[in-house]
C-alpha cells in the first residue's frame, strides 16, 4: 500500500495570496514568483523534494514535488499519498487502459506527462521495449521506483532510460542515456496500421519514433493519387515517405540532416516491400531543409505533395520571432517546389508557436511564393497524447493540409 501516513510532516511550500487560483482551476504548475519566499524560501528545498502546497490561508492543497532551480518551481501529483511503487503503477494501469481501448498492438505513448497525472515522465512503449524519458527533478528521484512499476504493470523484457532531453538542463538535471535491463536492443521496432518500420530507440531523436503524428500521417493517405510526386522534408527515418509510397506515390524524396536516419528511411522502405509491390522509387538526399529546398527550386523540381515536419524552432517563449520567420521562409521554400493544385502539409511542435500563428506564417509564405492556398483540415497530436484541459501546455502539435494553386490573376 502506499504510504499516507505523516504527510503532515512533510515541508511546506506556501503561496502568496490569490496564487492558487490556477491550481484551483486544474493546472498543476506552481512558478516559483507564486511561491511566497518570505515564510517558505525556495532556497531551503532540494531539487526533486516532496512538499504539502498550503494556500496563504494555510489551506491544504496537495503534494507536490519541488525544485528550486527551475522556473517551475512545483508540480502538483494530484494526491495525498507519498508517491511509492504502488502509487505509480496505478497511474501507469490507468494509461495503459485508454491506450488499449485506442490500439490493437502495443506501439503509442503510454505516459504522456501531465496529461497521465504524471509529471514530468514520458513513456513510449514497443512492443516488448519501453523507452522512458523523465524531464524533471521530482521524478528523477523516483527513477527505481518507475522501473518496478513498469514490471509489475507490464513486465516489459527491455527498458531504456533515454534522459537527454532539453527539459532536464531548466531542472539542472544531467543529460545520459541508460539501458536498464539487459537485453535492449537499439533499433527498435514500430508497427504502424499495416506497416513495420525500425528505429534508433537509444542514438535517436526524442525517444526514437514520433507516434505524435501517427493520425497526422493516416489522414495524409486520402491526398495521395496513383503516382503522386512525394517530398518529404525533415524525414527523419521516413515514416511520412514510406506510408505515401505505400499509398500509390511513384516516387518519394526524404530530406534530411543525418545520414543515419536516411539510411534507415531507405531500409524502412524496403521492409514494406515499397519498391518490389508498387515500383515507387524511394531516394534520399542528405543535407540542410533549407538549402535542399532552394536547391531543388532552383532546377525546377516539382512535387505533387510536400510535407515539412521540422523540429521545434521555438524551444523557449522568447525564440518565438525568430522561429516564426524561420516557419515564413520554410514553407515559402516549400511551395515553390509544389505542382499546381498539389498539397501542402505543413507543421509545427512548437508549443510557444500557437495554431493562429502558424497559420499566419503560411498565409505570409503564400503571398510571398505568389500562391493561391486553402487550408483543408488541421490535425493535431494522436490521442495517446491526450490534453489536459486546464494545461494549454500538453497541446502542442499542429499540421495543417493545404492544396497550393498558382495565384489567382
């Protein structure tokens, strides 16, 4: 069972007045200008430490675990239990149940954070292998107890601490890859619908795979016709290019900066039998987004879809300009190479870039391109990345579908 007993005798951290009206209404942040310094210095606490969160009236309003480093000083659990192996494994069963209902194999996101009651602990699982990320100092105190509940609840046969994010430099956490048990195998496999992909679990972006945009990539296929001319850009190891060669695509460009994800974009193709079934041709070229892009503007080339998926350009909330004009300028690129009539899917997982924003970007882009454009739907994360209502913050993917004509005259 877990152990209630003395939360009393926990630390105190006290908030100044009218600062829980947020926790009130749902959020689970606590920043460290609402923490009242003066009676509860930050500066007493160590980094990952449990505390009972009071109201500056003394009312009682949770536990949560602190870290005096960080912006975000506090993140609510949500409970009044001291949070133990027994605690975890029954938020885990709780996600593993909505992701069951969702998926008839086990490949998605098990835990996703705040969203799971779980702060700061990402969990995507492979099959037999699950890769956990923690982002922060409260849960990185809890890192032996997150292994036993991961084999009571699952009884996985390979687990692999992939603790390098950017995240854990704000908690003053150090980055490492670990692997916890020892059968682990780096290339991980993803079964995706009717598909079967590799991927670098431990040498990887994030924590190997992007199921974020697996409804993203499914609603692609409608846009796909016999033949198509596909550009994939920031590739990655080609799961937007291999499903649209599978779809009917003739012929599948994947753009990328690593030559080890090419690689595996090429493999990946062959594993699905995408030459040898439907004569798509699948070719890589390696290099920056930005540079392949003008560079096939220049010779002429043209694609009947484009889909640019790069990564975060706006980490923090002041990188926004900067990534705004860098979203202008990419998809501007991008319709230049587009046929007309042919589509666009561009987007965006930067959390400090709204929908609205990216939304003006590629408007902006299409003035300057001198393209007529229309916006057919917006997808949005998968729903193994579920919202958190009261946190805006778990909503952060964006893709928007888009058909590119030449301009209306």
């Amino acid at each position: 069972m877990s152990d209630s007993s003395n939360v009393a005798e926990l630390p105190a951290l006290r908030l100044k007045r009218n600062e829980d009206r947020r926790l009130h209404a749902g959020h689970l942040w606590i920043f460290s200008n609402e923490v009242d310094t003066q009676q509860t210095p930050l500066t007493k606490f160590k980094a990952g430490e449990l505390v009972r969160v009071l109201a500056h009236n003394d009312r009682a309003l949770g536990l949560a675990y602190v870290n005096p480093q960080s912006l975000i000083s506090a993140r609510m659990l949500e409970t009044w239990k001291r949070p133990d192996v027994a605690w975890l494994a029954t938020r885990i069963r709780a996600a593993l149940s909505l992701r069951e209902r969702l998926y008839p194999k086990p490949y998605y996101r098990l835990v996703y954070g705040e969203s799971d009651g779980l702060p700061g602990l990402v969990i995507d699982r492979y099959g037999s292998a699950c890769v956990v990320q923690i982002g922060t100092a409260g849960m990185e105190t809890l890192k032996p107890q997150i292994q036993q509940a991961l084999e009571q609840v699952l009884r996985s046969e390979a687990l692999l601490f992939k603790n390098d994010s950017s995240a854990r430099e704000m908690e003053g956490l150090p980055s490492y890859v670990e692997a916890a048990t020892p059968k682990f195998d780096d290339l991980g496999q993803v079964l995706e619908d009717d598909l079967e992909f590799q991927a670098p679990l431990a040498e990887g972006q994030k924590t190997g795979w992007f199921f974020d945009q697996a409804a993203n990539r499914r609603a692609l296929v409608k846009y796909i016709r016999k033949g198509a001319r596909v550009l994939d850009v920031f590739s990655y190891v080609g799961a937007w290019g291999v499903r649209a060669a599978h779809s009917g695509a003739s012929e599948v460009l994947c753009v990328d900066s690593s030559a080890a994800a090419l690689e595996l974009a090429a493999s990946n193709a062959q594993r699905n039998g995408v030459n040898e079934r439907n004569g798509c041709k699948l070719t890589t070229v390696r290099g920056d987004a930005f540079d392949v892009l003008e560079d096939l503007a220049k010779n002429r080339a043209r694609f009947d879809i484009v889909v640019i998926d790069p990564p975060a350009f706006a980490k923090r909330k002041k990188e926004q300009p900067k990534a705004l004009a860098a979203y202008k300028r990419l998809n501007q690129l991008a319709m230049q190479v587009i046929s007309d009539d042919g589509i666009l899917v561009s987007c965006s997982c930067s959390y400090h870039v709204s929908p609205e924003d990216l939304q003006d970007a590629i408007a902006k882009a299409a003035r300057g391109a001198d393209k007529h454009l229309q916006i057919l739907e917006m997808g949005g994360q998968a729903p193994d990345h579920p919202v958190h209502p009261a946190i805006p913050e778990t909503r952060y993917l964006k893709a928007y579908f888009c058909r590119v004509n030449e301009s209306l005259k």
